[in-house]
C-alpha cells in the first residue's frame, strides 16, 4: 500500500460561553471537525467531565440559540445539564 491515512480537518477551539456551577467554572466550546461544527462543555481547569452537547450544529443561528439556552440553563441548575444525573433528580 502506497497511501497514507490522512488527518481530519480540526479548526481551532473557540470558547463561545461560560459560566459557574458547583463543579466550578466551566466553557461552551465550538470546534470545525471535518467541516462540521460540534459544540462541547468542558472544565475551565485541569479536572471535571467533558460533555458533547451537540455534534454537529447546521448554522450560526442554531449555535447562538443552543449557546444561549444551555448557559441559562446551566445557571439555573448549577450545574452542567448534560450532567446525567439531572434527568432523575426532583426540583
């Protein structure tokens, strides 16, 4: 075999959002991964989980709402609501 494997194409991480929870701070952040936009919440720091909210986002309008809503979302619960947990807690 002659071809090597080539690499994805991967744009720089852009922090479009963030915001404080029990865990911390944390960032929404948006990434190009072979031409599609996937937006993911990450720990500011070094520890915590990192969530895939959504994998690949079609617009500019439907990133600022997904951006928008899950930020105030997320200081509302205090936490990040992909978190599994959230689902079964009561409020």
């Amino acid at each position: 075999m002659t071809g090597t494997a080539s690499k994805p194409a991967t744009g720089e991480p852009k922090v479009l959002d963030n915001y404080e929870c029990f865990e911390g701070s944390r960032k929404l952040v948006a990434q190009r991964i072979n031409g599609k936009v996937a937006l993911s919440d990450v720990p500011a720091g070094e520890r915590g989980k990192v969530y895939l909210v959504e994998r690949h986002v079609p617009g500019l309008d439907e990133l600022n709402g997904i951006v928008n809503d899950y930020c105030q979302l997320a200081r509302r619960l205090g936490r990040p609501p992909m978190q599994r947990d959230w689902i079964l807690s009561k409020s």
